[in-house]
C-alpha cells in the first residue's frame, strides 16, 4: 500500500512538472522579459482568447500573454532568448495559425 502511494504522488508530480504539452498549475501572469507579437489566424471570439492564452501559458518561457482575437495577434512577454518553436506549436494545436511571416 506504501508503495503505491508514493507511486501515485511520482505520478502527480510528474504531471504537474509538464511543460508546454500538460497543464501546470495556474500561475501569476508578469509582463517581464522580451515581448513578442505573433499574427495568429482563426481566432474569433473572447473564447479563443481564453483558449490561446491558457494553452500558451502552459509554456514555461512564456511569463505573459494577451490574444486578440480583433487584432489577430497574441502578445507574449518571454523569458529573454526563448525559443518560441513550442509556443508556435502550441497554438498551432490549439487549432489557431500561427502566420509564417512571424519574424519572432
């Protein structure tokens, strides 16, 4: 039985260590660090929004995040000298397009 329960405990912790592909605890959102504009398409309601900035949080380079959807763009403040493959990729998941011209 003692095993089991810290075979479970592994398990949650493991779980909530993820990064961009499980979901983390939420966390305070900071506008620290490069900031970053991406053209994101499909969006079209708060909804979406919600969605992006939610699923983009889940990043661990990213400290901050507003989409918008009447803009077409998510704005991210990310650690300094992030790759930003996994946040692209993440959105692109999601079901929203990351535009191939981001230049960031």
């Amino acid at each position: 039985m003692n095993r089991l329960i810290h075979f479970a405990l592994a398990i949650i912790i493991a779980l909530l260590s993820l990064g961009c592909e499980g979901k983390p605890p939420p966390r305070e959102q900071a506008k620290i660090g490069d900031r970053v504009v991406l053209p994101v398409s499909g969006m079209t309601c708060s909804g979406c929004e919600s969605a992006v900035n939610q699923g983009v949080m889940t990043c661990p380079m990213v400290n901050a995040t507003e989409a918008s959807a009447t803009d077409e763009e998510v704005v991210l403040w990310v650690k300094p000298g992030s790759d930003l493959g996994a946040v692209k990729a993440k959105i692109n998941s999601l079901g929203f397009v990351v535009e191939p011209d981001a230049t960031n």
